[in-house]
C-alpha cells in the first residue's frame, strides 16, 4: 500500500482502539490491541503521517527512535528495596520506569490529554540485550514492570533488511502478536501532502515530468545513491529561504538532499530553467490581468515542459492566495463563538471592567489549550496560526477596554464588533480580488492554449485541491463551470463542480 492508504488504515485503527463501552471500558482489552508495524522503505514519511493523525484526531503522540536505547534505558534501572515476607526481612530488586512510558505520563500531565499514540520507530533495530523483552512488551504492552497507560496504541515502523544493516528480522512469534502494513513509495499520494505542505513548485513540476525520480534507492561503484520524499521536502524548505535571501542554488546544494548525481545535475539545470521561465512570463502579473503580447506568444510556442511549468507556476501561486483566504475565513468562523459569548457577557449589565476580566478569562483559555495540544504533539500548523491569531484578537481587544476607563460594557463590545467587522470587510475585499485573479488566470489560459491539455490541467487541479474546491463551492466560479461542462471530464455526465457541491463544504460566514 501507499503511505496514504497506510495513514487512513492506522487511524481507523486507532479510532477502533479507542472505542468504549457504555461503562467507559475499552472495547478492546489492551493485551488484545495488536500494535501496528508500519514496514517501509527509509524517508517515504512514516513518521509525518503519525503527527497528522494525532492532530486530526485530537490526541497525543510521544516519538521514540528505539535505535539508541539500550536495555537499562527503555526497562529501568534496578534498586534495592527491603520488604517483609511471612515475619522475615528481604533485599529485593526492583526496577525504575523505563524512560519511554514516564514520558508518556509527562506528556499526559502537561497536556491533560488522557489519550494518544505511542509511535516506536525503528523497532527491528533494538539492540541484541533489548530484543526478547521486545516480544512481551509487544504482547503485554509493558516496558519492564510498568505497562503503558490505557487509552495509548502502540504503532511501530522499521526499514526492510536491504536498507539497513542494522535490522534484526522478527520471528514468528513477534509477528503473530502484530498488525503488518508494508508501505512503498508513491509519487501520486504524496503530492497530494505535498500540496498541502506547500512544496516548491519546481519540486512538483521536475517530478510531474520525471515520476521514476521521486524515490530511489541503489547501489553504484560510488557506494549507495538514494533520493527519498524526505529529502525532496527538506531540498525544498531551503529553496524557499535561498530565494529569499537571494542566495544562488548550485549543484552542491543540491546534492546534500539529493543523493543521486544524475538527479542532482538535472533537477539543477531544471531549476535554473524554472527561474527564468518565473521572470520571463511575470506569473504575478497574469493573475492580475496584465498580460502582454511576447508573454502570450512565447507561451503559445513553447514546447511540452515549458508549458507545464508556466501552468504549475501560475496554479501553485493561485492555489497559495486561495489556501490564505480560506485560513482566513476558518480564523473568523472559529472567532465568532468567544464574540458571541462577549455579547451575551456585555448585555448582562455588568461593567466596563469585568467585561475586560471576562475577555481576559478567555484569551488564557485559549493560550492555555493552544499549549496544551502543542506539548501533547496533537497542534497542526494552521490550527496553531488560527489560535494565534484569536489570542492576538482578543488580547487587543482587551487591552482597548483597559484604556477606556469611561465606556460601558456595551460600548466596550460596540468597539469589538468593529474590530471584528474590519476584519471580516478585509476579509471580503481579499475574496473578491482572489476571484478576480482565479478569472484571469481562466481567461490567459483559453487566450493562449483553449480548451487543450492545459485547460484540463488547471480544471483539474481546480477540483482536487481541497482549499479550491471550496473556495469555488462558497463563491461560484462561472469560468470553472463554462469550462467543466466543456471537457466534460466525467463520465457520470454532472461535471466536476456537482462532485464539489455533494462534499457540503459550507456557505462561508
């Protein structure tokens, strides 16, 4: 399976693990909750798919590399304890909690979240002295005399043998007691991460056109040369910061994330390529409708690789101001209920100040749970600006109503609600010009290639990126829909957009 299929099995999982019985029991007892072992090849996103489902799930996650634990580090340390039996005095070994379920207690007292994944990666890499405590601890759930916390699942993952020497192959035993999902590497799901991650176009567009690069893994006269997933998303993070820092991309560069020299030298010279194609046809300016002549003839003669990468520029930078303007609306719809509840607060008769009181009661709530998910590892990115961004709100908010000494609680929130307001018209003022910019981007496209391959490009990607889907399930996009009912690219015969509209994605605010 692909690492998307293997994260939608895991959390399904986990979601069956967790389910409880009208007393509040586990329906699944812990010793019959199979760990699962997630087999793959190094660097194809094993761990990123654990953090994605703690957050999604709302629950904590505690990482642990088994590589460097040794056996006093993951069972305890042993001491000495005097106890009596039957009239007589003994010495008797015991042992301190090993360091991997303690921190599973830390996360659950700092966080309060009761619930979470305890992910072990590189399990079938544990030293000689730690591996047979391995199989009851996979069995039993315990490390030494303390077992895991109810409420905790055991997800596992290690490499195949011929990607690490250090691999020790379980028998059949330990095999027995888990639950083995085998992961290969698969360009089309992980563009779909990809896409939300935001990776650099030239990423995107070198891979569309050359898929056997994405990953790979081989041995030459050189010694091992291997390209993987996590070195495309890290090459590309560093793209990033070096455009913006203005610093030139060589092929050394390029090299320490990409372990492959063909690769290197062509994706270099693609890169090259891709900044001048970024200069030459001024992307910014089409989606604001300022197209000039030489732009569109270039367009209209330049050969199959050019095009593609004209149209993943102009669609990645249009996808990034829908992605903004949706965050934005999230921000707000998520802003409404405390406003709601500072109204209702205001219209109580109570004053100026313990209006403020109150809004500064819910500004550390929510600081407080913000922490709270980041410490348990459950805190996504953009819940974390969300949050941020009400705490901001609200915080100002109140410290206008400490500066109004004379106004009254209802003339205090009046001044909220036009906070608010402004934001939202902001708001408004941001959609209609993304509107805009996505007709533009219609029009230059029908002006130079019609209704060709590269319209089914962008309706495409139109469809199957979430945050455009809808933007135009929210706000109708009559290019979108000309277009659609033109390629007619389902066979069902109600167009892409009836696809949209059956997702029930909202009406905004």
């Amino acid at each position: 399976m692909n690492i998307k299929e293997a994260k939608n099995y895991i959390k399904d999982t986990v979601k069956i693990y967790l389910k409880k019985d009208e007393e509040g029991e586990y329906r699944i007892p812990i010793v019959r909750q199979r760990p699962i072992f997630l087999l793959g090849a190094p660097g194809i996103g094993k761990t990123a798919i654990m953090e994605q489902i703690a957050q999604e799930l709302g629950i904590a996650l505690v990482s642990y590399s088994m590589t460097h634990h040794t056996r006093q580090s993951a069972l305890g340390l042993p001491f000495i304890v005097h106890k009596e039996y039957e009239g007589k005095a003994y010495d008797v070994s015991e042992y301190t909690m090993s360091e991997i379920i303690a921190s599973v207690y830390d996360v659950m007292a700092a966080s309060g979240i009761r619930e979470g994944i305890l992910f072990l990666d590189e399990i079938n890499c544990v030293s000689e002295t730690l591996a047979p405590s391995m199989l009851q601890f996979l069995q039993y759930k315990t490390f030494g005399r303390h077992q895991v916390p109810e409420g905790w699942v055991i997800v596992t993952a290690g490499n195949p043998p011929e990607y690490n020497k250090s691999v020790r192959e379980f028998d059949v035993v330990t095999m027995d007691r888990l639950k083995i999902l085998e992961v290969e590497a698969d360009y089309a799901a992980w563009k779909e991460y990809a896409r939300e991650r935001g990776i650099h176009t030239a990423v995107l567009n070198y891979l569309d056109m050359k898929k056997e690069d994405f990953y790979k893994v081989e041995t030459t006269v050189r010694g091992r040369s291997y390209i993987t997933a996590r070195g495309w998303e890290d090459l590309s993070q560093m793209l990033m910061l070096y455009e913006e820092e203005g610093i030139v991309t060589e092929e050394s560069f390029v090299g320490q994330y990409i372990r492959n020299e063909r690769v290197v030298k062509e994706f270099t010279a693609y890169y090259d390529l891709y900044q001048k194609y970024r200069n030459d046809y001024k992307v910014e300016e089409i989606l604001t409708g300022i197209v000039n002549a030489q732009a569109k003839d270039k367009a209209c003669k330049a050969d199959f690789d050019e095009r593609l990468s004209l149209m993943g520029m102009l669609i990645d930078r249009m996808q990034q101001d829908i992605k903004e303007n949706m965050r934005k609306s999230e921000m707000l719809s998520d802003l409404m209920n405390p406003l709601k509840a500072l109204k209702t607060k205001a219209q109580s008769g109570i004053g100026a100040d313990e209006l403020a009181a109150f809004l500064k009661k819910q500004t550390e709530g929510r600081q407080k749970a913000m922490e709270s998910l980041q410490m348990a590892g459950a805190l996504s990115a953009p819940d974390k600006h969300k949050h941020q961004f009400i705490i901001r709100f609200l915080s100002g908010c109140e410290k206008q109503m400490r500066m109004d000494d004379n106004s009254s609680a209802e003339e205090a929130f009046a001044k909220v609600k036009e906070r608010f307001e402004a934001e939202v018209t902001e708001y408004k003022r941001n959609t209609a010009q993304v509107q805009e910019e996505l007709h533009h981007l219609f029009r230059f496209v029908e002006d130079v290639f019609g209704s060709g391959n590269e319209m089914l490009i962008l309706v495409t990607e139109c469809t199957v990126q979430a945050d455009c889907a809808k933007f135009i399930s929210m706000y109708g996009c009559e290019d979108y829909r000309r277009h659609n009912e033109e390629l007619m690219l389902t066979e069902r015969g109600g167009g892409l957009l009836q696809q949209i509209e059956e997702l029930d994605l909202g009406t905004g605010l």
